[in-house]
C-alpha cells in the first residue's frame, strides 16, 4: 500500500485548489506571480486591466475559468450596432 502525502498548496483547505470558494489573499498573489512567470517565459504579458481582474477572480475561487472565458468572449464579440450595415 502507497501512503500520499497531502500537498503543501492543500493543507487546511476543505476546497480543492481549482474549486470556486475563498482562497486566502497569499495564494491569489503566488497564482498571479505564477501566471505572470509562465507567460513571460512564453514572450506574453497580461496588459488589459479587466482580463487581470478576471485572472485575479479565478485566482481567488469567485470566478470559474469558464466564466471568465464567457465574460471575454462577450466583451469582444462585435455588438449589432457594431456590425455594418
């Protein structure tokens, strides 16, 4: 029989780390840092300020990954009255 070990990101959470509920400020901060390294390695920066907010969100458990992706696709679909004529 294998023993696991409860990882360090899990301890005292009653939540999983991808699950939507209140993560403590440090861990939204550590998610942003790390999101921020990743796509920096990949030549990429976050520079809109809502899509930040909508990583941050996530980052704290009040959005889904899911419902972020909505919110952008709507904020970038072409409204009627944007559509010519």
């Amino acid at each position: 029989m294998t023993s696991q070990t409860t990882p360090s990101w899990h301890e005292g959470r009653t939540t999983g780390p991808h699950s939507v509920g209140n993560h403590p400020e440090v861990d939204v901060e550590h998610a942003i840092t790390l999101a921020d390294a990743a796509l920096g390695a990949a030549g990429h920066e976050v520079t809109d300020d809502e899509t930040r907010e909508l990583g941050r969100q996530i980052a704290a458990g009040a959005l889904t990954g899911d419902e972020a992706a909505a919110r952008l696709v709507a904020k970038l679909r072409p409204k009627p009255s944007d559509q010519p004529s």
